[in-house]
C-alpha cells in the first residue's frame, strides 16, 4: 500500500459514518480520503481538538465540487462545519449531514462569523490565506494548509509547524499548521522599544495581540500581521 497509509485507512473502515460517506458519494477516490485524513490527523494530534467540543467551527477553504472534508468531519465529530468553493454542486449530503453548511461561492464572497474558536482549512487551496481570512471573523483561529499550486503563507507570519504527511497519497503533502492566531491592534512606539520579535507591520509598528475578532487590516495606517 502506497507510502504505508494503511493507517489511515484501517481508521477509515472503523468509522460508522463510512456508510453515509458512501452512499453521499461524497469522497471520490482513494487519494481524497488519505488527504481528508491528513488533515483529522492534523486536528488531533497537533492542535489537540476534542472532537466532541460543539463549539469548536471548522471552516474547509476550496473543499471541491463535494464537501468532501467538510461531510467527513461533520460526521466524525460534534464540529460545526462549514465547506466553501464555487464548485461545489449538491448532493444528498444536503439536509442529511448535520452540522454541515456549504458555500458554493468563492471565500471572497462569503463573510462567516463565529464567536467561538475556529480551525480554517486550505486543502490545495488556490486562493492566498491572507485574503480568505478577511472573510472570517473569529477570535481565535488555527490554520492548516496543505499547499498545492500555491505557496500559501500568511505575509509576515511564520507558521508554527510543518511536515510532509507520508500517509498522504500525493506529491503534494506539505502540511503547514498556524496556531492561536489572534487580530492585531497596531499602535505606533519609539523604535528603539520595539522587540526583535515584536511582529510588525509595513510602517514599522509594532502589533499587540488582542482577544477581537481576527481580520488582517490593521487599525492603524497598513495592513497588520497575525501571529
């Protein structure tokens, strides 16, 4: 079995939902289902997630043309899910999977806001992170990103963890992780206050973390980063 993901598929079979996922059709082939689990695996085992937290919201940024990721950690778990891409068709999974919202719109033209922790997905995502987060208002937020064609980064930010997922059937099996993740309120200080690690934005000042909802435009003059 290719790259020894037997792993991920003995968890697969294990899992009541499989009947559903089956039957919704929602899950196309082998290498989808070795990347959904990449990403559950991600949640678990480095965000630590309970998956049986009804507050925790989970938003999947270019899910496909099936709410492939989105259906299966809506099933798996007590998440609020939520599916975005302007490809996305219906299905059965449409008023039978609970806890489950799709989008079939680009992240630009949506705006989702939650008052509780919220992880956002890039699965081979082609739009950048920067832009997908002004739509989503959260307070706090985890990123997981498994880059594709593009890059995906968030300007000025360093993500917190990265790993090539070897259970993943893909080439393209770069995991990048951004934890906690807060907006910035940006005040103006004297230069020579400014840490070495203080994040800064474009005109040099320096950005405090506040517990507001996230957003990446700065409040003061420029864009501000997030950390």
């Amino acid at each position: 079995m290719k790259n020894g993901s037997q792993k991920f598929f003995d968890s697969i079979f294990r899992k009541k939902s499989m009947i559903d996922l089956l039957r919704w059709e929602v899950i196309p082939n082998a290498k989808e289902w070795t990347e959904i689990m990449a990403f559950h695996s991600a949640m678990i085992n480095h965000l630590q997630l309970n998956q049986k937290d009804k507050d925790i919201n989970i938003v999947i940024v270019g899910d496909g043309s099936t709410p492939r990721l989105g259906a299966y950690l809506a099933t798996n778990s007590a998440w609020n899910c939520t599916s975005v891409d302007p490809q996305l068709t219906n299905g059965l999974w449409n008023g039978e999977c609970q806890r489950l919202a799709c989008y079939a719109n680009k992240i630009q033209d949506v705006k989702l806001s939650f008052s509780t922790h919220t992880v956002v997905c890039f699965p081979h995502a082609h739009v950048a992170i920067d832009t997908a987060m002004r739509s989503i208002t959260a307070p706090t937020v985890d990123i997981i990103a498994n880059p594709c064609c593009s890059p995906l980064f968030i300007k000025g930010v360093p993500h917190h963890i990265e790993y090539d997922e070897k259970h993943m059937w893909s080439e393209k099996n770069l995991m990048k992780i951004w934890k906690g993740l807060t907006k910035y309120k940006c005040t103006s200080v004297p230069a020579n206050l400014i840490s070495q690690n203080t994040p800064k934005n474009q005109d040099g000042h320096s950005c405090d973390a506040t517990m507001k909802s996230l957003d990446t435009i700065c409040e003061a003059s420029g864009e501000c980063n997030m950390e």
